[in-house]
C-alpha cells in the first residue's frame, strides 16, 4: 500500500490545520490507518488512528479533545483534523497503515514492528 499525506505547513498557536493521507495500492487490505510524529531528535509517537472501517478512533493523551481522525472509503483518504494548535505540536507528521495489526498494538507498541507502510512526513510548525 502507499500512502500519500499533504496538509502541514506554517500555523499559529490557536489555529487549526487538517492533514490528509491518502492510500493506493492494495487499500482494500488495510485495517488500522493512523498518523504518527517525530519531534526533532525524538523517536516517532503515536498521534491518533481509526479502523479502516470507520471505528474506533483513538488518539494519544497529548492530543485528545483538540485532533479528530476521520476516514472517507470513497476517497481512500483518512483525515486528522488538528484544532487550538500548540507550539509543541510542531513535528514531522506521518501517516501510517497495517494490513495485519489490531487497533491497540498498532496504536500504543512500537511502530517499527507494528506499522506495514509510511507515507512521507509532511512538516507541522505551530509558531507562538
């Protein structure tokens, strides 16, 4: 599967953003769909992910209540919609996928066993 992401670019504190990831390929075999991010000199850390089906959204502490992760079949496109944007939010984002790795483990065990296919990073920078 490949994964196309878009959307990062320059924001201020406050402001919203919306990153897109888009798959092609065999997506008909994707189960988990999520994104993930590195902050610089940091390990990458789960963000938030979704069954490919539409449930289940799960998003990590940092970002609960401000990102909504979404997905449209249709368009082979899962979305993450980013609100009231913080400084430290500012990362390399990724999108990432599984054909094979349930919701949790994809979510919360290390992402270099669990995730099949990255997509490149797209830059988020949140400015004060």
């Amino acid at each position: 599967v490949q994964l196309q992401a878009s959307g990062g670019g320059l924001v201020q504190t406050g402001d919203s953003l919306r990153l897109s990831c888009t798959a092609s390929g065999r997506a008909f075999d994707l189960v988990v769909v999520g994104w993930f991010r590195q902050h610089p000199g940091k390990e990458r850390d789960f963000v938030a992910a979704i069954h490919w089906d539409g449930g289940r959204p799960t998003y990590s502490d940092s970002v609960k209540g401000r990102f909504t992760i979404s997905r449209d079949n249709a368009k082979r496109t899962v979305y993450l919609q980013m609100n009231r944007l913080k400084p430290e939010d500012t990362a390399v984002y990724y999108c990432a996928a599984t054909t094979g790795i349930a919701l949790r483990p994809f979510c919360f065990s290390d992402p270099d066993i669990m995730v099949d296919d990255w997509g490149k990073g797209t830059l988020v920078t949140v400015s004060s």
